[in-house]
C-alpha cells in the first residue's frame, strides 16, 4: 500500500480525516489534542510567570536604586508634602 501524506490546507480537512476514522482512533486523536492544547497552555504559563518575574525583579531593583539614590531629591518641592489640592 503506498501512502502519501498531503498538507493540511485548512482545518475542515482536518475534522474530515479525524471523522473518517474509527471511533477508538478517533478518541485517541482527541486525547492526544487535549494532551497537546494542556501543554501548551502551560508552556503559555510559564511564559507568563516568567516574564512576571523578570519584570518583578527589575522593579524591585529599580525601586531599590531610586531609594539609595538622592540626587533627585533636590528637585523635590518640600512644600508640596502634605498640602491639599482644592478644585474650588
């Protein structure tokens, strides 16, 4: 039997295929669908969390630097601290 593989064009000939097969083989292409989606949503996850953590550290360091650093505080106006803002 000579079989030949033909690129999938859309996702129709996909479900045609998986409904051409028999329902146990069926099932397992949809175990193995879920299998992969779950996988990929944690790769996603991780993706996710990592960033999170990278932009975390970076503030924290940043947040860290800016209170060592004090060479900005001269252009703090000290009379702004405690004062209200009235929209009268």
């Amino acid at each position: 039997m000579n079989m030949q593989t033909q690129p999938i064009q859309n996702i129709n000939q996909v479900i045609g295929y998986i409904q051409s097969l028999p329902i146990n083989r069926q099932q397992k292409m949809i175990d193995w669908i879920n299998v992969f989606q779950s996988e990929i949503e944690k790769d996603e996850m991780n993706a996710n969390q990592n960033f999170f953590e990278l932009w975390q550290n970076w503030h924290d360091k940043s947040e860290m630097f800016l209170d060592d650093d004090n060479s900005w505080a001269d252009t703090k106006d000290r009379n702004d601290i405690g004062r209200e803002v009235s929209f009268e």
